[in-house]
C-alpha cells in the first residue's frame, strides 16, 4: 500500500517532544504515513528568517495534510501568531475540538461527548488592531455573512453525519448585536435546513457556567473563533487537561491537525508532557483520511496505557517520560 504523505511541523517549546512519541507510534503501528518534515516557529526563524516561510505554506497546500506541534506567540509584542496564520492562509475554516471522557481518567464527569465547531478565520482574530491615539486602541471584530454560513452549515452537517442530537449556538448578540447577530442569523438558517437536528443558543457567559454544571447536557456547539479558543480549554479541564484534548482544522482542500494545547513553556525540555492530545489529533487524522482501522488499533492500546497510574504521565499522576509513555503505549498495540 503507497504511504500517504503528511506534512510534519514539530512546533516550539514541548512540540518536538510530543511530535518524536506521535511518530514513533505511528511508525511502530504500520499506520502508512510519509511524514515531509517543515519549518514553523521558532525554528523556522532561526533558519529563514521568517516565523512561517511561503515555502511551508505552498507544501501544506500541495500535500493537503499537516500534523502540527504547538507554536509559540509572543504576549502583547512580536509577530502575528503562526496558528492564525496557518489557519487563514489556507482557510481552514472550521476547527473541529471533540472533547471526551476517557474512561481510564476520572474526573468530576465521566461521560462528557461533546464537539467544539469554532470558526477559525475572522472573529477577533482578524489581526486587526489600530493605536488611534496614545492610550486609545481599537481591536476590529470581523464578522462576515460567508463565514457564518460557512461554519453554521459545517456543524449542522457534521452533526447530521454522526448522529448527533442537538446543535448549540453560543454567542453574545445582546452585546455585539451586529456581529453575533449576523452569526446567529447564519445558523439559524443552517438550522431551518436541518429539521431533524434540534437547534438552542446559549449566551457565551452563561455557557460557561452550564458546561461547568453539566456539560453532558451539550452535545454540539457552534460558536465564534475568540469563544471557541475560550471554551476549548474549559472543556479540556472537564476531561483531564489539556494532555488530552484533541483538534483538526478543516477547509475544503486542506486539514491541519493539532493538539488545543499551546508550547507550555512551564514544561518544556523536561520531556514530561502528555502526547494523547497530539496523539488523538493524528488518529483523528486517520479517520480522516480513511485508515478508521489503525486508528482503532491506537486508541485501545491507548486506552490498556491510560488504565494504570504506573503508565500515565505526570499530568495525570503517573511518573513516566514523554517517550516512555509511547512506548509502553507501543508494548500494548495488538497485531
Ligand atoms: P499551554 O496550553 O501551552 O499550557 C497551559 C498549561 O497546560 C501549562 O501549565 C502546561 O504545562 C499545561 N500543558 C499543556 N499541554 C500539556 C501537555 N501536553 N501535557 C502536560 N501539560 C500540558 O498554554 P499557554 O502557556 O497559555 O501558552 C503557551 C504558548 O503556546 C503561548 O505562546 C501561546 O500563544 C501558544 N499557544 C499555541 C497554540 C497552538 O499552537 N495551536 C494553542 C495555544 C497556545
């Protein structure tokens, strides 16, 4: 069977570290990959000049698959965030965040299933920002027609393809009555092509609070780029952390898959960080690209991995290393 190409960006700070375990998996699973190693981050500056070169951009196109490690962004200084960049130059349009209980992991709920859908190229993100006058800054909040149409009918459509219930637009339309006003236009006529979906909103705030309260309430949400990135690590934290919680950004040629996490700084070179959000990013990679087989055959050695302290990282109060984790994850794929 011909491999299938895929990009490899390794990302800053733990990224290298939980790309090495990612591929190291995925080698000894025989999952068929021919990983094109590329340039992002911190990396790419130091060897181009250029936080994010054309070169990577054109090889993602060309390739149409990436699994991308996490980039660094400075805070209030610095270039434009690479993510955002990736994102919108390739118009990956829909970040798709499933957020699941792991039955090995015990936390406050045990059957949270639910899928962040976050709008992933305009919103606050728009890069928009003007000094008008000393002590005076304006952040431009893009909302456009297309967009909101785009991702209403992307969740709807996704919902519809896994049997899911319900899907929820969450929003701040009493506030930002034109913005999220068009965006809640936009999914209701998605709604109205989707009768056999049930279809609520929820204010973004007290969203919050219900998916604190009772997150198995929700099933899928649809929301904005600022409160998708917002929510998505809330939700993390009702599965176990961040060490968990998977993504993929989707547009209609291209998919980039990576974990919600960021480089965590905090933690990085010490080769502790949890790989099973990288790890599920690229198994949903799999499904994606239609080898559902091997990434079974991942997730329930996963699974055997995450059922005993003695095998989890320190995240989830158990003491191995980034690679140690792999491969003892690796000692327990079957065939
Ligand atoms: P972060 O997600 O990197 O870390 C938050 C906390 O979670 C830290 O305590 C960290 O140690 C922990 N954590 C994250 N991933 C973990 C893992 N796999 N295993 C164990 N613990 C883990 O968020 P932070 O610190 O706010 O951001 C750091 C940098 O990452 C910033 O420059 C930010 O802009 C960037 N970032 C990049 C993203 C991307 O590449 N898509 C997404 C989010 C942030």
């Amino acid at each position: 069977m011909d491999e299938k190409k895929v990009v490899l960006l390794e990302g800053d700070g733990i990224g290298p570290e939980v790309t090495k375990a990612v591929v190291h998996i995925f080698e000894q699973a025989k999952a068929g990959i021919e990983w094109l190693p590329a340039e992002a981050g911190a990396q790419a500056v130091e060897s181009q000049g250029s936080p994010l070169p054309d070169s990577t951009v054109d090889t993602i196109r060309e390739v149409g698959l990436a699994l991308k490690g996490p980039i660094t962004t400075g805070i209030a200084k610095g270039f434009r965030s690479v993510n955002v960049q990736i994102r919108q130059a390739l118009d990956l349009f829909a970040n798709v965040r499933p957020i699941r209980s792991l039955p090995e992991v015990k936390t406050r709920y045990d059957n949270v299933d639910l899928i962040i859908i976050r709008e992933n190229t305009e919103g606050l993100y728009s890069g928009l920002e003007h000094e008008i006058t000393p002590g005076v800054v304006t952040s431009i909040k893009v909302s456009t027609e297309k967009a909101c149409t785009r991702i209403g009918e992307f969740a709807f459509s996704l919902a519809q393809k896994q049997g899911r219930r319900k899907v929820t637009g969450v929003h701040k339309a009493n506030i930002m009555k034109l913005s999220d006003g068009l965006a809640l236009d936009c999914y209701r006529a998605a709604a109205a092509k989707h009768p056999e979906i049930e279809y609520d909103e929820r204010i973004i705030d007290a969203m919050a609070m219900s998916l604190v309260l009772d997150p198995c309430e929700f099933d899928v949400l649809v929301m904005e780029n600022l409160y998708g990135d917002i929510i998505s690590d809330l939700c993390a934290g009702l599965i176990g952390g961040l060490g968990l919680a998977p993504s993929a950004n989707i547009g209609a040629d291209c998919a980039v898959f990576e974990a919600v996490h960021g480089s965590a700084p905090d933690i990085a070179g010490q080769g502790v960080a949890n790989p099973t959000a990288l790890l599920l990013s690229a198994v949903e990679m799999l499904h994606h690209i239609g080898n559902s087989e091997c990434a079974d055959r991942i997730t329930s050695a996963l699974h055997k991995t995450l059922a005993s302290e003695k095998t989890r990282t320190r995240d989830l109060g158990g003491k191995l290393s980034t690679m140690d984790f792999a491969k003892e994850l690796v000692a327990r794929l079957d065939g």
